[in-house]
C-alpha cells in the first residue's frame, strides 16, 4: 500500500463508525497447502479486482506432487500500475505452523498477520507485526457444519479478507455462484455460509485493520479481463487464427493444450493430444502443411524432443508456432519453478543452421497480443516462430483492457486457390509461399516439400553452391524480418548511468526498480526486448547513451559469467559495456535485487535497509 | 483411406483429364537396379490410375531410407519428412483436411523400429490413411545393419557374428495396435500387391500393406522362400465368402483378430493377402463428431462471437 496510511476513509462499510484506512495497493500472501483452495481465493480476489478497474497480480507457488504440500498464492491489487506481485506482504495469512514458519519473512515490518488460531502458535516475542489469531478451522467447520470437515475454511478467508479491506461483497457473490454454479447447491450453500462467517468476524478481533481501497483513478474505456498468461496466450492463438496443433502434456504448458483440446472444437478445429513430444510436432507440421496455421508448444525437456522436427520446419519452410512455457532445468530440474534458461536452446538448439524467429511476451496481456505477432509472422516469412513464456507467467493472473477482438482476429481459411506456371516451392529471390495439397499447379508438376537440401522446385540436391544459397535463403529472410521490426522504446532515462535489458516476465519487477533507481538519483532506463531473434534494428544506439549495460535475466552466468541473453548481445554487439545480472533460484525477480545488482554495479551501496520499505499499512 | 471425396471429382464441373502414370511420374528412382521397391512404385501408379482422385488432392508422404525416396518419384503433392515420424505427419495431414487422400510409404527401420510408437499410436487412433511398408528384412540406405525384421543370425555389419535379437512380426504388431485393415504382399507379386495396396485405399481408416521388397545389395535372395520361380511358395489367405458351404467355415475370417494373430504365426515365409479388417471409427469422424457438438452448444456462432463470449465470461 502506498499512500498514507492514515487517512481516514467514511465509508457505507459495516464499520461506519469505526475508522477505516484508505490504502492504494496491497499485497495479500495467502499460505497454506496445496489442496486448502488458496488458488481459488487468490483467483476470485484476482477477478474482483479486475471487475472493480483495479490492477492485479498474482503469484503463486504450487508443489509439483500431486496432492498436498505448502502451496502460497500472493494477489497484489490496487491502483495505479501494478507492475510485479511484490516483494513483501502486507498481509500474510498462515493455515499452518509451517506457513507461518516459512512466510513470516517475507511479511513486511508493521505488516499484519493473520493466523489459524487453531493450528498456528506464533512466536509471541515477534513483535515487528500485528498479529491476528482466528480460529479459522473451528470457525468454518462450526459455519458449514454437516460432514464436511475443514472444507471451505479459504472462503472462509476469503470473507474476512472482504471485512478487512471492505470488498464489494455482492461482485464477490456473484463470483461464487459462478465458480461453483455448475456443482450442486449444496456447493454453492456451502460456500456461501464460509464466506458471511468470516465476513462476520466480529470487529473487536480486527483490531485495527479494517481498510477501504481509493476509488480507481479512471476507468478505461474498454471493459478488464481477468486471466492468466497461459490462457491469454491460448485465446490469443486461436484470435490469430490457430485451429489446430497437437501437443503432450507437461507442467506447466500443459493448460495451453488442455483448453485447445476443449476450445477448438468450437471454431472447427482439432487439437489432438499426441503419444509423445516428436509425434506432437509432426502432427503441428502436418496440418501446417496441410494449410493451417498450426502450434505445438511444450515445456523445456519437450521442446528438446521437438528439435528434428524443428530442423525439418526450418527447412522446408513451414509456418508453425512452437510454444515453449520455461520452467527449471535442465532435465526434470524444477517444473513447478521459473527460469528463463531455454533461450540459447530456442535460438540454436537444432541440427545444422536453422534459424528461426523466437519471441517473448512480457506481462500476461503481451501473452494474447504475442501469439497474434507469432502468426502474423509465421505466415507472412514462412517460418517456425518460438513463443518463450515461462512458468512465472503461465500461472499468474492480471486484469488487463479486454482487446478488441473485431479488429484483430484473423481468417483461418487455408490458401487452397490454384498456382500459377510460374510457381516454385523454393524460389530464391523471393519468400517461399507453400501450396498445400488441394492447390492445383498450372504446370502439373506437383512439389515435394523436403528436409534434404533442394533446389528451387524442392527436387533434392546436393549441390554444394545451391547449399550455400538455400541457407542464404533462410537466413535471409529472417533478417529482413529484423530490419522491419520497430526499435525498443527506452523507458526512464533516455541516456545515462545503466540500462537495463531485459525480455519475457521479468518487464514488471525491472520497471518497479527502475522507478526506485531513478528515485535514488540514478540515471536508469529500460528496454525490453519482445523480439529476441532476429534482434530489432538501433540497439547498439541505444547501448551507447549508456555507460553500462546490465541483461537482468533468470538464468545462469554459465561458464564465461554472463547470462544467456547477455551472451548474445555481447557477441552480437562486442561491447565491453554489457554486464549480466542473473539468478537461478526458480523464483521471480524481487524489485529489491535488481536495484541492489544496478547499485554494486555502480559502485554505490545497495543494502536491503534503503530498499525493502516498510510496511505501507 | 476412404473414397468419400473421390466423388467430388466426377461431380466437378470441367471434365477431368484422366490421371495416367505419365502425369503420374517424376524423377527417376535413384534404388540400386533390381531393388524390389521399383514394383512398389508401378503398383502405386496402377492403383492411382483406378482410383482417378483429383491430382492435387493426392499426397505422397515418407520418412528416411531408401524406401522413403518415394515422394520424387511421384507426381503428386509430396512430403519427404523425418526419420520414423511419417505417421503423426501424415496424421495431421488426414485430420487437418478430409479432402485429400494420403499414402505414406517407409520401410522396416522407419516403421517398426525408430517410428514404432507411432505405427501403435496411429493405429489405436485409426486415423484415415494408408500405410505402405516396404520390408527388406535389413538398413539399406546406411549399408547393411541389422533392422527390427532382420531374422536372428542374420549377419550384418552391425552383428558380424549374426544377429541375436528376436525380430519384430509386422503382423502381430498391426493388429495388436488397432489398425482397421492389415494386410501382406510380396514385390515379386505385382497383381496381388496392387489389389491389396488398392483395398488398403479404398479402406476407410488406418490400412497397412507389408511388402516383403527385396534388397539386392545387401540381402539378397532374403524372400526366396515365397518365390515360386525360385522353388519357394507364395501361399494366399483365402477370405471367407459367407456362402454358407461347409469349405467357407475353413477360410478367413478378417474381422477375427484371434484368427488373424494365428495366421500371423505360421512358420517362415508365411501367407499372404488380408489378415485384418474392421470398421470401427476413424478418429477423423469421431473429431468431426465432437466439432459438431461442440458447434450445436454454440448454436454455430462465428469464431469471433464465440471468442467475444469467452472473453466477457473473463470479465
């Protein structure tokens, strides 16, 4: 929360006469375990925001066992640009001693705590916060009643949460009946009497704590949306014309595949679920070649699988949108952890020289206008496109501006009208523009679409100086995309001291340290890159206003101290100027590390002290 | 394969100009002289000259080996792909459009060995294709190693004392995975090979046609056995007629898979014809089946008004 915390706020809240707070932001860290329902309550804060034009972000952590485990879920929602989840809760609410064990550090000084009084004997010493002791199980069960245990203790939270910050109870019983509506009434019943019991919480146990949110500055335009990165990215798909792909299930791409499979049937496509990662390429090439614009898509160990194919993509020329949802590596490594450490294997990790286009979104919203991008691409160059989003991204929720989706969804029709004498598959002054079957060729001569090198009519050959200009061929073309891309707009200080690089989910936590640097007295800018290859035009420019140039990236330095996308733009570049800040512990960027990574670099003293703030309420 | 758009040709307005192997033929095939895939490829031409589909929804797919040479060989859209990944391409080749008939030709190594998971998975889907393996028993293309059909002690370069390792019965194999039409033929056997490659396409669903090829490099007399000419036997799986004589309760039933598993185990070099045939559901029409429904839910809106109403549910 941001502003003041003691302005004094009258409100038609069931505390009239008592005081509330006016708060701008807030940062609820809900800790528990997996099965306790936490991702639902995170989602219906989440949506409630979205609904009252507030911004939101959300975070969370879930095990990658099947049931059970700790499992937090952190919704940051307020007003004005909420860029990153946040870097302490002002708010922690701990089910069990181990929640309350493991998260009480990462609440911020003077921030409360509320606890499971039934479960959870906090450290009376600790006296940095206000704690709040409920009997949130006894409580819930005591509501509900009947068989049901413990079941529904998260609406439980979720009412008192709305008691604290005075939320709209109403939108929120709309939320309930829609998530549940499906279920029986019992269900919904259920829910209802969990949440009025912790809505009911008498107010002498609150304390103080009671809060009103600041009326939204404006509201925009156009209505929000609520969603997460992987479903932004699967509705942008099918707005940039994807009806079919094929895909295998792995954590965490896995929800892309599972709402095509259920999504596509509606625009008369197919997404089929195929018996591994290489037959799941094959069937996305297959309908590429067929006509349509097609996606695979996986998650790091699968998109090694998908590399032949990849090859043979790059190849013979086929347009295909290859997802890949990063999370920890290599190997099994951390699937339920971010990482951004499949860049290098999106760029080059195939056989041969195989260039392709990759790119990464940079918030939830650049999910759904990425995939627009990717298509757009992909059909107009005739090329794989990688989409790099990652873990931290697929599973967190954001309110953004509903798009405008008359303007921007695209035909998905298949180019089956008949092609001239003068066509070839592969003509080397020109961009190949494939004919699929059902395309009648005025010559009769048929092509054969082939991952052996070939001349302009796709026959195989082995001619070393065809060979040379084929890969000109590919090559090409994808540099011509580079030159036609926009130069990155530089956020903050055009010129100066640093320049931060970033691409994909960390734009949000690089922005907030940007604002914090810039507070400081220095001078910091920020580009982020969407497009990572080719590489827009004017970088070096850019680089050049700056005395340092800081790639701030979730992966490792590996073995030369610099990080995957520093290692490029050094190599692309030679400027002694680019350093890498980096970090593998399968967590988000805190705001705080990157403004101390930017102070040591300059020399200046970055200690925790100046940056974590306290608390804001 | 099914012949549901072959209909679409004669109901076309222009008068079609017959397919004839003239149209039909393109490069010239690079095998060694005497390879038996040559009689592959003149009862492909055969075949497509009977069915007459529209040239240009005709497609022509492969993996890698020397079998897999096929597409530039044929006139017709072509497809030279990966090694042992034919199958899902050309699986999404028939589930992404229903007008086109597509063949897939391969040998043992691209079929049994490195693509054995598709050949199952294809054939538990049943996807509408059809799938001819060109079986020679060894790798030709990277010169003499033992390959999933080769018989044990075959000696090969990569087992210089034979080899040991139980080999694969194609048979066996596709009718265990669910394929809807399994059948076997020899090189040597033009007619026959022709009329199972021809039912094979006329097939609605996955339909597969072994066919022994001989390779005259590298194993050379391997199908003796099953030419007569060369004193071997080329028996044929006589299909039960349901005529009710007492001879047609000894012939075949195709529908049997028990039955047909058993003939699969007669000794060395086997029968040949039919083993297998059923019509259970192409995953083609149970997809369409399901777009349907889906479509009858949403009252037919157009794309854009079914994703404007998924995204005012996100409200």
């Amino acid at each position: 929360m941001v502003l003041p915390a003691t302005t004094p706020t009258p409100g038609a809240s069931p505390e009239s006469a008592k005081e509330r707070r006016a708060v701008n932001d807030v940062v609820i860290r809900l800790a528990g375990n997996s099965q306790d329902g936490i991702q639902t309550i995170g989602g219906f804060l989440a949506r409630l925001a979205g609904r009252s034009d507030q911004e939101v972000m959300t975070y969370m952590t879930i095990p990658s066992t099947i049931s059970g485990g700790p499992s937090i879920f952190q919704v940051r929602m307020g007003n004005g640009d909420i860029l990153s989840s946040g870097d302490q809760a002002d708010v922690l609410v701990a089910f069990y001693q181990h929640s309350y064990e493991s998260h009480i550090n990462s609440l911020r000084p003077g921030g409360v705590l509320i606890y499971d009084s039934d479960h959870v004997a906090p450290n009376p010493e600790d006296r940095r916060f206000r704690a709040i002791g409920i009997p949130i199980t006894g409580a819930t069960v005591e509501a509900v009643g009947g068989s049901s245990k413990d079941k529904g203790k998260n609406l439980f939270v979720l009412g008192l949460l709305a008691r604290i910050f005075s939320l709209d109870v109403a939108k929120i019983g709309g939320l309930i009946s829609e998530r549940f509506g499906g279920k029986s009434e019992d269900i919904v019943r259920n829910a209802m009497l969990a949440f009025d019991a912790g809505y009911a919480t008498p107010a002498d146990n609150l304390h103080d704590c009671l809060y009103q949110f600041e009326a939204p500055a404006v509201s925009g335009g156009r209505p929000q949306i609520t969603t997460d990165g992987n479903l932004a990215l699967t509705y942008g798909l099918i707005a940039a014309g994807v009806r079919h792909g094929a895909g295998y299930p792995i954590t965490p791409w896995t929800t892309v595949m599972e709402t095509l499979r259920s999504e596509l049937g509606k625009y008369g496509g197919i997404f089929v679920q195929a018996e591994d990662e290489l037959a799941a390429a094959g069937y996305a090439l297959g309908f590429a070649y067929s006509g349509h614009l097609a996606v695979t898509g996986s998650s790091g160990p699968g998109l090694s699988l998908k590399m032949e194919a990849l090859g043979w993509a790059v190849m013979a020329e086929m347009p295909l949108i290859v997802i890949n949802v990063q999370r920890g590596g290599p190997s099994t490594g951390l699937p339920t952890n971010v990482e951004q450490s499949d860049l290098m294997q999106a760029i080059y990790g195939s056989h041969g020289d195989a260039p392709r286009v990759v790119l990464a979104p940079k918030d939830v919203e650049d999910c759904f206008y990425v995939a627009l991008e990717a298509g757009r691409i992909a059909r107009k160059y005739s090329t794989p496109v990688l989409i790099l989003t990652d873990q931290a991204l697929a599973t967190r929720i954001e309110a953004f501006d509903e798009p405008d989706l008359a303007k921007l969804m695209v035909d998905p029709k298949p180019d089956l009208s008949p092609r001239g004498a003068d066509f070839e598959p592969y003509p080397l002054d020109k961009i190949t523009r494939h004919a699929p079957p059902g395309a009648s060729i005025a010559t009769g001569k048929y092509p054969s679409v082939s991952g052996l090198e070939h001349d302009e009519l796709g026959h195989p050959t082995g001619n070393p100086a065809l060979h040379m200009k084929m890969t000109a061929k590919r090559r090409e073309k994808i540099k011509a995309l580079g030159a036609s891309l926009p130069v990155p707009e530089v956020f903050g200080d055009p010129e100066g001291d640093v320049l931060i690089v970033g691409w994909g989910s960390t734009w949000g936590p690089i922005r907030e340290a940007v604002g914090q640097l810039r507070a400081v007295g220095t001078r910091v800018g920020q580009i982020h890159l969407r497009n990572l290859h080719p590489l827009p035009p004017s970088l070096e420019e850019i680089f050049a206003r700056f005395k340092k140039v800081l790639v701030v990236e979730m992966n490792d330095e590996g073995l030369y101290g610099f990080g995957q996308l520093a290692t490029l733009l050094r190599a692309r570049y030679s400027l002694p100027s680019i350093g890498s800040l980096t970090k593998t512990d399968g967590l988000t960027f805190r705001i705080s590390e990157i403004v101390n990574g930017v102070l040591q670099r300059l020399g200046r003293a970055g200690t925790d002290g100046g940056y974590a703030k306290p608390s804001r309420i | 394969m099914s012949s549901s758009s072959a209909a679409l040709a004669t109901a076309g307005t222009a008068p079609r100009v017959p397919l004839t192997k003239k149209a039909l033929t393109a490069d010239h095939p690079t095998w060694c002289p005497g390879c038996g895939d040559f009689a592959v490829l003149a009862s492909y031409y055969r075949v497509l000259e009977k069915l007459q589909y529209p040239h240009e929804n005709i497609v022509t797919l492969a993996g890698i080996g020397c079998s897999s040479r096929f597409p530039y060989f044929v006139n017709t859209h072509g497809v030279h792909y990966i090694h042992g990944r034919s199958l899902p391409f050309a699986a999404g080749v028939s589930l992404g459009r229903d007008d086109v008939h597509v063949f897939v030709f391969g040998g043992d190594g691209d079929g049994f060995s490195i693509g054995g998971n598709h050949l199952v998975h294809t054939g538990r889907k049943n996807v509408n294709l059809t799938y001819v393996i060109m079986d020679n028993f060894v790798y030709g293309l990277t010169k003499k190693q033992t390959s999933p059909t080769s018989p044990i002690g075959f000696k090969s370069k990569t087992d210089p004392t034979g080899s040991i390792d139980q080999p694969i019965n194609p048979m066996q194999t596709l009718v265990n995975s669910g394929a809807t039409f399994v059948a076997r033929s020899h090189a040597g056997q033009v007619n026959h090979m022709t009329e199972m490659m021809e039912r094979a396409a006329r097939h609605e669903g996955f339909s597969v046609v072994e066919i022994l090829s001989e390779c005259v490099e590298f194993y050379e007399g391997a199908f003796d056995a099953a030419v007569p000419r060369k004193g071997g036997q080329f028996r044929t799986i006589e299909l039960r007629k349901n005529d009710g004589t007492p001879e047609d309760a000894l012939r075949h039933d195709p529908s049997d898979e028990v039955a047909a598993f058993r003939l699969a185990s007669e000794p060395w070099p086997g029968v040949f014809g039919v083993f297998y045939e059923s019509n259970r559901p192409t995953k083609n029409k149970l997809e369409a089946g399901l777009i349907a429904k889906a479509r009858e839910k949403t009252k037919s809106a157009s794309d854009l008004e079914v994703l404007q109403a998924t995204f005012r549910r996100m409200r």
